[in-house]
C-alpha cells in the first residue's frame, strides 16, 4: 500500500515518512538480518564530561539523510550520482538503535558490543551513528576479527579518568588499542590545545601513529595511512570535531584549524581505496546546539553516507 498516492510513486519529500538512514528498510530484528550493511543508531552522551544532547544525533542524522531524496548524492567531479544504485545493489537495512539503559552505561555499552558482534555474525558490516565518543571502544570491542583502527578526530581520547570511570568520550581510544584483536591505531587531524603530553607519550609508546594537521596537510590523504598494509581490516571512527569548527556548530568539541569538507572526503575515499573497510562510526554531533535547519546534522549525514559510498564502490 502507497499511503496518500495520487497518480503513480512518491515524491517522496525530505520530511515526509519514517527517517531511516537514507529510507533503507527497518529490520529491527538482528538475528534476521540479511543485509550488507547495518545501521545502528547509539543515542548515547553520558560520556560528555561538558554538555549533553549528542543522544538526539542518531536521529537528527538520519532525518537529515532524507534530504538527499530519490535523485541520490551527486558527484560533481565525476558526474556520477550513486545513492538509489547503492540502496539497491548493496542492501542496506536500519536496525534502529541500541536500548540506552539512563544512568547504567554498563549495561548499554554491553548491549552495543553484542548487537555489534551479531551483525558481524550475519556478514554486515556496522554504520554506527552516534552519540559521543565514548561508544567506539564497545563497537570495537564487537569485533572477532584482527583489524585496524583509524579515527579522524581533533583530540586523542586516550586519557586516564581518575575513580576508575570508563565510559567517558576522552579515553574510548586507549581502551581500544589494547584489544588484542587491534593491529594498530591511526590518528589523524590531532589539533586540539587541552590535549595533554602524557596522552601523545602514551600513545605513541603503545605504538599509534599520530597525524596532526601540519602531517596531514603535509603527507596528503595517502600518506598519512601509508603504513597500513593495503587491504588489511579496519574500523574507521569519524568525530565531527575532525572538521574545522566553523563547519560544525553543532559539536560541544569544535576546534580551530581543522580541514574542510574536500580534504575529510578525499582522506576518506584513500581510506576507502587502501584498506578493507569493515565497519564505520560517526559520532558527536550535538542538534541542541546546532543552528538554521542543522548545519551540522546534515553534514554527518553527508560525510557518513559518501564514506559508506567509498566503501562499497558506489562513487
């Protein structure tokens, strides 16, 4: 049934319909999934130490992914437009979200890590839209697999909170690196001026690469994961705070100095072309503070759908 048809098909209009990622298929149901790529929104920002509202994000990105429409997501470099042929050839499918259990990050950050080894138990590769940035070390935690990491971020999030916390968004990335199953971690875009020493020290002690703009901008897209053997595994976590703050208004972590929407695209699609994606978060996006019609929505909308595009050769 075509609910209101007049005539023949739909129009189909960005705020019209149930928001799923891109107006995939809601398929709830994990242990039925039959898709090759899952999308799981985590409504989740107990790990902001600063501001909340990064809960309302999965949503806000998937109603702004409606905004691309039937005509799909043009490449003016190329002329290709490749969204309908992506949804049709690649099945893509929205699981809706993880149950966020309010004041017991445990038990939510279990369910996450477990919807996630399901998902790869079912072949899909994970889209994981955030949320803060805490929910990256449970994503990979899911992960049976041997796998690299590489993250796109303006800070390193590889603190040591006192009182034993873990489910902050500033220490994900330690936790992750010392998964047995993680081969190596890549950081790039580091900026941010409320870093500290001991964060790079340790990091690079544990052996992480770290790329911060002047090595970005310096090496290029290719040359800042030149040392990741090519076509090897990896988890890819995009923080919004990567781009430069004026692009992202609505992100409590905004810094100066950070790229703009060409040189993320084009680090994305050398991601996309070296190495074997095989899961992918975007994450800190904050509507509550977002401004206009949610600048900063939108583009988490555009950065995950493009990067998912790259990913499953549909650019």
């Amino acid at each position: 049934m075509t609910t209101g048809r007049l005539g023949t098909g739909r129009v189909n209009r960005a705020y019209t319909g149930i928001p799923t990622f891109l107006r995939a298929a809601y398929a709830p149901d994990v242990d039925r999934l039959e898709a090759t790529v899952a999308v799981l929104g985590v409504p989740f920002d107990e790990g902001s130490p600063f501001m909340p509202g990064a809960r309302f994000a999965p949503r806000s990105i998937r109603e702004h992914s409606l905004r691309f429409g039937p005509a799909g997501i043009v490449d003016f470099a190329t002329g290709e437009t490749w969204l309908r042929r992506l949804l049709a050839e690649h099945r893509i499918v929205d699981l809706g979200d993880v149950d966020v259990r309010t004041a017991d990050p445990e038990t939510t950050m279990a369910a996450l890590t477990e919807t996630v080894r399901a998902i790869r138990g079912r072949g899909a590769m994970p889209l994981v839209l955030g949320g803060d940035h805490t929910i990256t070390y449970p994503v990979v935690r899911g992960y049976d697999e041997p796998i690299h990491i590489v993250m796109l971020d303006a800070h390193l999030d590889y603190g040591e909170e006192p009182h034993g916390m873990v489910w902050t968004n500033g220490q994900g990335f330690r936790l992750a690196h010392a998964l047995p199953h993680v081969q190596s971690l890549t950081m790039i875009g580091i900026r941010s001026a409320r870093g500290k020493l001991e964060d790079i020290e340790r990091a690079r002690a544990n052996g992480a690469t770290i790329a911060t703009m002047p090595v970005w901008r310096d090496r290029g897209p290719e040359g800042v994961i030149a040392h990741i053997p090519e076509g090897a595994p990896c988890y890819v976590s995009i923080d919004a705070d990567v781009y430069d703050m004026s692009l992202i208004p609505g992100c409590v972590s905004g810094e100066p100095g950070g790229p703009s929407w060409d040189e993320v695209r084009a680090t994305l699609m050398a991601i996309a072309r070296r190495c074997r994606v095989v899961g992918f978060d975007f994450v800190e996006v904050n509507p509550l503070l977002d401004v206009g019609t949610g600048a900063t929505s939108y583009l988490g909308a555009l950065t995950a759908a493009s990067f998912l595009g790259f990913v499953t050769g549909a650019d």
